[in-house]
C-alpha cells in the first residue's frame, strides 16, 4: 500500500503537461495581438487625426487622442471636392466590374474545371501566365485598345478592361472543382441548360469562393489609381474618389490641414470596410475550405 500512494504521488522532476501548452498559447495570442495592432494602427491614427484640431496635427510630441473630438475637417472635404460625384463614380467603376468579373469568373471556371476540350491545360496554363505581369506593362497597350473603341475620358473605358480576371477565374475553376459531377449529371439528366446549372446549381455550392473573390476585385477596383487616372485624361468629373483625395493632398499646406486628408482617406475607407464586415464570414470559410482541399 506505501508503495502504490508513493508511486501515486507527482515526481517533484516532472513538469505538468499542460504549462507548455499554456505557454506556447500565450505566445501565438500575444503574436496575434502585436500583428493585429500593427495593422489597425495606421487606419485607427487616420480616423484620430480626422478629429483632430489643426494645433493637435501639428503638436511635437505628437497628440495620441484629440482632447475635442470634432467633424470639422469632414465637413471641409465636401468644400475642396465632390464627394457625392467622386464616390458615385467609385460605385459604378467597383460594382459594374465586380459583378462582371463574377459572372465571367464563374463561367470560364466552370468551363476550365468540368468541360474536357482540346488545349484546355495549354490555355488555363496562358491565362495563369498573365497573373505575373505587372500592370504596368499592359498599360499602354490597354490605353491604345480603349482609344481604338473611343471610350477615353469615360469611365466605361475603365471597365471595359476589367471585365474578367485571370485571378478570379482560376479561383472559381478550383472550388468548382469540388462540386460533384454527379450532380451536375443529374441536372443536365433533367434538362437544365448549361446556364442554369452554372447559376442555380453551381454557384450556391462555391458562395464562400464568390465572396471572396467578390471582396477582392471591389476592394482593388474601388482603390485603383492609376489606371482610371490614365483613361480619364483629365476630366475631373469623372474621377473616382480615390483620385479625388489627390486634390486634398495637393490643398494641404504644410501639416495645417492633415486633419482635412486624413477625413478623406478615412470616407474612402468606409465602402470596403463595410463590404468587408458583410462578407467576412464567407471569406473566412473560402480560406480554411482552400486550406482543407490543399
């Protein structure tokens, strides 16, 4: 009996095996927190500063938090540009491009992951080939297109190009992928069209890969610089808002009215922002889908 309440007692050498799990936990949390500070910092500083006096811009040391928040530099930015025009021109560039670049995407995808054709690998390996070319060198060649079809100085002339993704495309062949052939039988057995099978019984089955894609080609047409710059040669009332802030930057004189950019930066913000909040969740479930079928 001394034996077994000896043998049952813990070894003073011996560490529980839960203070190493803690621990390497408490490390992966505290990394988290540090990466997620670093990247809030910047926007949480823009949105700060837009409240911010000019004194409280220009104090050294530099003032962390407004003593008197204020709107003032909000209501400035509608004196220097045309908000309402500039953020209309951003919705109907993000909005027209995204949805055809879904709709695009979802075709070709389906197309490249269910149809089996002569050169199919030759052709998805080109369209892959084109995701490696910076932008800059179709830039020119993209301008002179746009002008042969007389849609410069226009916003169409922004879109036009953009109307599919080489990017989106490949994602919707690879979740495609994973919709199950036998379903897809069983709807053409039916007598759905090609059309119907892609939208009504492909698409609800990739809805996170949709949102996703959907959240990145909003977020990178609503941001776009220079291109819609390039096309638009000029003609102020066709600028996005994102081109638009370019006049505050320039209206800035000195740190005096850095509260006044930083209002705008911070209205540009708020479109993908939000999109962001309504579609976090498919986005989450399109990563940890891709990292399960990977």
């Amino acid at each position: 009996m001394t034996q077994a309440l000896a043998s049952a007692e813990p070894r003073s050498n011996e560490r529980p095996r839960w203070t190493g799990i803690s621990l390497s936990r408490a490390i992966i949390f505290t990394l988290i927190i540090l990466a997620s500070v670093v990247a809030a910092f910047p926007l949480v500083w823009m949105v700060l500063t837009s409240l911010k006096t000019p004194q409280e811009t220009m104090a050294v040391p530099p003032v962390w938090f407004p003593a008197s928040p204020n709107l003032d530099a909000y209501w400035q930015v509608a004196d220097v540009i045309s908000v309402g025009r500039s953020f209309l021109n951003s919705a109907i560039i993000a909005f027209f491009t995204t949805g055809a670049i879904l709709v695009t995407s979802l075709m070709a995808g389906y197309a490249f992951a269910k149809y089996q054709f002569r050169g199919r690998n030759l052709l998805f390996s080109v369209l892959i080939a084109t995701m490696f070319l910076p932008p800059i060198v179709t830039l020119i060649p993209l301008y002179r297109i746009v002008g042969y079809l007389g849609l410069n100085a226009s916003l169409a002339g922004i879109i036009v190009p953009n109307l599919a993704n080489a990017f989106g495309i490949f994602l919707m062949r690879q979740f495609i992928k994973g919709v199950p052939d036998e379903l897809i039988d069983a709807a053409r057995m039916d007598g759905a069209s090609e059309l119907k099978i892609v939208f009504q019984i492909v698409a609800p089955s990739v809805v996170p890969a949709i949102a996703a894609l959907a959240l990145f080609a909003f977020v990178y047409h609503w941001n776009s610089y220079l291109w819609p710059l390039t096309v638009l040669q000029g003609n102020t009332d066709q600028y996005p808002i994102v081109i638009s802030l370019s006049r505050l930057l320039s209206y800035n004189r000195g740190a005096m009215n850095t509260g006044l950019v930083m209002a705008g930066a911070t209205l540009a913000v708020l479109p993908p922002l939000i999109l962001f909040v309504f579609l976090q969740r498919f986005f989450v479930d399109s990563i940890v889908a891709t990292g399960v079928k990977g």
